[in-house]
C-alpha cells in the first residue's frame, strides 16, 4: 500500500479565520432570508445586524466545545447530553446580546420573563442549528471509539508495526522527539503530548491513533489514548479509575475499559 506523506498542523488561528468566515457567509444569508420578522428592514441593516449577531453568536457558542471535552474526560457522560447542556448555557449570555441590540438605542427596558423566554427559545433554536453543523462538518473523533489494546487482541494476519518513528511525529516539530505519553482531545484539535512538551494539532483520535503504527497504547477513553509505558500509577475513586502519566498529566478510563485494561495486565 502507498503511503501518503502527513499533511502539516493546522494552526489554531488558521480554524478561527475559517470559522469566521463559515459565520460570515451565515450571517449573509440570514440577512438575505430575513427570518424573525427582520425582512421589513432595510436589507444594509439586516445584513450588519444578522452579521453581528453571527459574530457574537461564534464568540459565544465557540467556547463550548472545549467544555464538552473537559467535561467529557471527568464525567465519563454520554457526549450528546454535554453538548445539549453546552448549548443551553452559551444561549443565556447570547441571549443577553440579542436583547442589547434590539433594545438600542437608550434607555434599555428589560424584557418581561415571557418575553425572556421567547426570546431564549429563538436564540436556542438557531444557535442549536449552526452549533450541530460546526459539529458535523469539522474534524471531530466519533462519540465513543474504543480501541483493544495490541497486548490483549491483535488478529493473526495484522501487519508488523512499521519501523522507526510513528507517522503521527511527522506532523509535530522535532523538539518535541519521539517518546509519546498521551493524546488528548480538546474541542475540535488533538493534543500530543511527548516526554519534552505537547503541541495542538487538527486531527481526529482515531487518525491519530492509525498513524501510530503499532505502538504499544489503548484509546483508554473516547478523548485520551495513553502509550503503556507512560503510566506510573492507577487512582481509584469508587467506579472511577484513572491512569497517572508522566508530566503530572492523568487520563480517565471509560467504564467499558476498565475491564479490557484489566485483562491485558494495564489495572
């Protein structure tokens, strides 16, 4: 099999200017659209005040998909319930937004709890919309991956590990060198983290951990994958086990691999 050669990292300034630009042409079409009764406006006023609001609406909603992933990693919770209440909390201070700007100009009246509301459930609704699109579309590890450790289920016909480095270096600056510890998911980016430091890099876990090669280390929770030799210790919190890595970094253990860890001779 040809392989290809590793694309470099993007940056994560890069996905902001993307991002912007996603929440650009939203904010254009829904100027043009006119929904919520401001088609009667003039359309140079929808168009500054649906882009604004696009704008706000990404300053708000952004944020969350790295508390998913933080919560995620502690609660061992289904992700979809996360990413609800998520979007329930980022539409309360984008709510406040849309209620500034249609109270302009002063003096500003505060809304009644009905008209709260309403309002709340509008916002909800479309940042509900543009928040599960920036889910599909960018690049984001599938909600529970499990990946059997090589020490407890290899097939028979498996491959022998590539020599050298893993591929996944390729995408990282030498100084980094080679001894990985964890990968660790954080809102749409991976986080490598080596023996010398860590660096972000766009790309899915289960990409990642293709372009290991083999190397010895389980996806031990949907947002971590732990090379073996990296753990120094196992905390345990009643069902909640946990993996103590170099670096004072510690990775959770999803409940279904706490056997699998077990059995391959990791707990």
């Amino acid at each position: 099999m040809t392989e290809t050669c590793a694309q470099p990292a993007a940056h994560p300034a890069r996905q902001i200017v993307i991002d912007l630009a996603v929440m650009t042409v939203i904010g254009v079409v829904l100027a043009v659209v006119g929904p919520l009764g401001s088609f009667d406006a003039p359309f140079w006023l929808r168009l500054v005040y649906w882009l604004g609001l696009a704008w706000a609406g990404y300053a708000c909603y952004r944020p969350i998909g790295g508390l998913v992933a933080r919560l995620g990693a502690n609660l061992d919770l289904p992700e979809w319930s996360l990413w609800l209440l998520a979007c329930l909390i980022a539409t309360v201070p984008m709510t406040v937004v849309v209620w500034l700007v249609e109270a302009l100009p002063p003096p500003l009246e505060v809304p009644s709890p009905e008209v709260w509301l309403r309002t709340y459930g509008y916002v909800l609704a479309i940042g509900a919309v543009v928040t599960m699109v920036f889910y599909l579309v960018q690049s984001k590890p599938p909600p529970v991956q499990v990946l059997v450790p090589a020490a407890v289920a290899v097939p028979a016909e498996a491959p022998a590990p590539r020599p050298g480095k893993p591929r996944l270096f390729d995408r990282l600056p030498p100084a980094l060198g080679t001894e990985l510890v964890a990968l660790e998911m954080e809102d749409h980016y991976l986080r490598v983290h080596t023996a010398l430091g860590s660096d972000l890099i766009l790309l899915r876990m289960r990409d990642a951990v293709a372009e290991l090669d083999g190397l010895d280390g389980a996806q031990v929770h949907r947002s971590w994958w732990v090379a073996r030799a990296a753990v120094e210790t196992v905390e345990r919190d009643g069902r909640n086990v946990r993996l103590v890595l170099g670096k004072g970094l510690v990775a959770p253990v999803a409940r279904n691999m706490v056997p699998v860890l077990k059995s391959a001779g990791w707990l």
